[in-house]
C-alpha cells in the first residue's frame, strides 16, 4: 500500500502574514501568505526582527502562530 497523508483537521488560516515573519518557501516561490500544513512547527520560519525562530515575546513563528493580538504581530 502506498504512503498517503490526510489532513482532516486543516483549517486555512484567516488572517494576513505579520510583515516581520520570513520562510524558505518564500524566497522559492514568492508566495508570502504559503500555508501548508507540513510547515506547522518546523521552523522552516523566522522572525526578521529577531532573524531566529522564536520572536520578540520568545514564542515560537510560523504562519498560524504569528496572528493578531500577539505584541510583535504587524499586518502586511
């Protein structure tokens, strides 16, 4: 049997990027909203302010965690 995932519990993300958040993904495709579920939790992001994968309030980035109502988040 081949390998194949299912992603039943994804739910897209409803707000814009923070403009300080940075991905591999987007010096490849251009894309800054990219949101795919295997991207959660694998800081494959960073903070430009803080240019590491923890941000100014030491909480981890990515595309579903950097959202409004955190101090640092900056809409685009």
């Amino acid at each position: 049997m081949a390998f194949e995932k299912s992603y039943d519990t994804y739910l897209p993300i409803a707000h814009p990027p923070c403009m300080h958040l940075r991905s591999k993904a987007m010096f490849v495709t251009g894309d800054r909203n990219g949101d795919h579920p295997d991207e959660a939790g694998s800081h494959y992001f960073w903070c430009n302010t803080t240019q590491h994968v923890l941000g100014p309030d030491q909480l981890d980035v990515d595309r579903r965690n950097c959202a409004p109502g955190r101090d640092c988040y900056c809409e685009t």
